[in-house]
C-alpha cells in the first residue's frame, strides 16, 4: 500500500520539515523587504532589521538549538559592523544578561531532566478541569 503525499518524491525522504523548507524563502522575502525601505533608513538599520528577522526564523521555524542561533546573530551584527565589538562585550558584563542567562540554564535543566513535568502535574492534581485552572490563575494573576 503506498501513501499519497502532496510533495513531489523527490522531497518525499527530504530531511527537513515543512517549516524549515518555508524558512529561507521567508528569509528572502525578509532581505528584499528590509532593503526597499525608505533611504531614511541606514544601512546600520537595515542589517539590524535583517539579522534580527533571521534570527526570529531560525528560532522560530527550525530545530538550530536557540543559543546558536543567538550567537550567529551577535556575531553577525558584529562581522557587519553594525554593532561595535566593545559595546557587545559591554552589554555581556551586566548584571541582568547574566541573571537573565542563569535563569534560562535553570529552565533547560528543569525541563531536561523531567522535573517541570513532574512538578507541573502535581501542581494540577487538585483541577478537574481548564475552567478551574483558569479561574485560580485569573485570581493569582490578579
């Protein structure tokens, strides 16, 4: 029995998904946006506005691991010129960023080893449903 796929077969055994295969032409689509704009806009700008739209794709439309494509798109900020490398290297030596990195290193071990499941679960043990749920996180919120 063979099944019927809408892509043509020589993408049938193809190692991408179809997020991925949508991400570079968006991509494209993005470069030839951001470099129609107005002349008012710097070529500064435009690599800003181009180097942050791919690193939204790349984090949003395929499996790079997140923290690789944060760094490509730093250091592609930094190889354009378009941020200099001593103000790069002045916003790692803040507090926050470092907080802010801690705090994701946390999060990725607690999801990693299976503890966020295992305490999230046991969290919604007394909830019978999503009303319920949604009603104690309206009154938390609040």
């Amino acid at each position: 029995m063979t099944s019927l796929s809408l892509l043509p077969p020589l993408f049938r055994n193809w190692p991408l998904q179809q997020t991925e295969m949508v991400a570079l032409p968006l991509a494209l689509v993005a470069v030839a946006l951001f470099w129609t704009l107005p002349e008012t806009l710097s070529p500064g700008g435009r690599s800003a506005l181009t180097i942050t739209a791919f690193a939204v794709i790349g984090w949003t439309m395929t499996r790079l691991p997140d923290s690789l494509v944060a760094i490509a798109a730093a250091l592609a900020l930094v190889l354009t010129g378009t941020l200099p490398e001593d103000r790069l290297f002045a916003s790692l030596g803040r507090d926050l960023v470092w907080l802010l990195v801690a705090a994701f290193v946390i999060a990725s071990v607690l999801k990693s080893s299976g503890l966020m499941e295992l305490l999230v679960a046991r969290a919604l043990l007394p909830f019978r449903s999503f009303v319920s749920v949604a009603y104690v996180l309206t009154l938390l919120i609040a």
